[in-house]
C-alpha cells in the first residue's frame, strides 16, 4: 500500500502557499438555524457567499505545545523553512458587509480577480454594485477549507477575524 510522505505533503503545501488564497464567507441557508447541516467534502463552492478577502497572513508552523498560535486543531509556531502546515489568517474590515448575516466560510485558492478594480482592493463581493455591477471575481478558484457555524450577524462595530491551520 502506498503512503502520501510527509515531504509529499510539504509539496503540496508549497504548492498552495504560491497560490493566491482567500477566505470567502457566506450567509448559508437560513434552514440551518433550525437543523445544523454538516459540510459536505464535494462542495466546490460556498451555498450563498457574501464576499471574500485575500489572506492576511499566510506562514508554515510546527506543532508546538508552547507555540503562540492557537487554533481548534492545535498549538503552533512559525516556521522558517516549508512545512506541512499552513497558518493562515484573514482580518475583515469593519466595512465588509456590515449587515450580511455569516453562517458559513471556505478558503479559495488561485481565486481569480477581476481587471480594473481599486489598486489595494482586498474584498471582493460577486455582484458589486458600487463597481458599476461588474462581478470582482472573475474564477473563484478551488475550495480547499469549508466550514459551517452558528450565525452571526455582521457589525460595522466588530473587525472579524478567522485564523485556520491547514494540514496536508
């Protein structure tokens, strides 16, 4: 029986890490209020995305019981040379959809952006309207991470954050 190597896996890492990526969130479906709807490993896209932005900060980490970052899957540090595990984080703006309601999010690598948009333009909605209508992106590119969560309501008040470790 073949095994997927750790160096295999370090591959594919490197092979995400020199790809755009973001993290798109998204208002779900209303139904899963009532009756929680677990994620399903063949979706390819978010069920009804409100917008996405580019990552914040992306970087390798080890596990590590001392590390400084902490997620649900574990304890992490940075790491200077290629790993198996990317830390990625995403910080929303206080502007981003100040009203959307969220139960849902996925991280897309090789998203593709739309031509001609603001230099320095970081969020990104599929129809945007203060952009002539124009769709800012333009291939959503590959659904890598997706998860479903209570909903929450958006607050122009509140900068989300979302911060995931990705083991290959």
């Amino acid at each position: 029986m073949a095994i997927l190597t750790t160096s295999g896996r370090t591959a594919m890492a490197l092979a995400i890490m020199a790809q755009p990526i973001y993290l798109a969130w998204g208002a779900g479906s209303p139904t899963w209020d009532v009756t929680p709807v677990a994620e399903d490993p063949a979706a390819a896209a978010l069920v009804a995305e409100v917008g996405r932005r580019a990552v914040t900060l992306a970087q390798y980490v080890t596990p590590d019981p001392a590390g400084s970052i902490i997620v649900p899957n574990g304890t992490f540090s940075p790491s200077a040379t290629p790993t198996n595990n990317i830390y990625c984080r995403f910080n929303f703006d206080f502007t981003d959809s100040p009203t959307a309601t969220i139960r849902e999010a996925g991280i897309f690598v090789g998203t593709q952006i739309a031509s001609g948009l603001p230099a320095g333009q970081t969020y990104f909605v599929p129809d945007d309207t203060a952009n002539g209508g124009i769709n800012d992106v333009t291939n959503p590119g590959t659904l890598l991470v997706l998860e479903h969560f209570p909903a929450f309501t958006r607050s122009s008040a509140v900068r989300q954050s979302f911060e995931y470790v990705i083991t290959f």
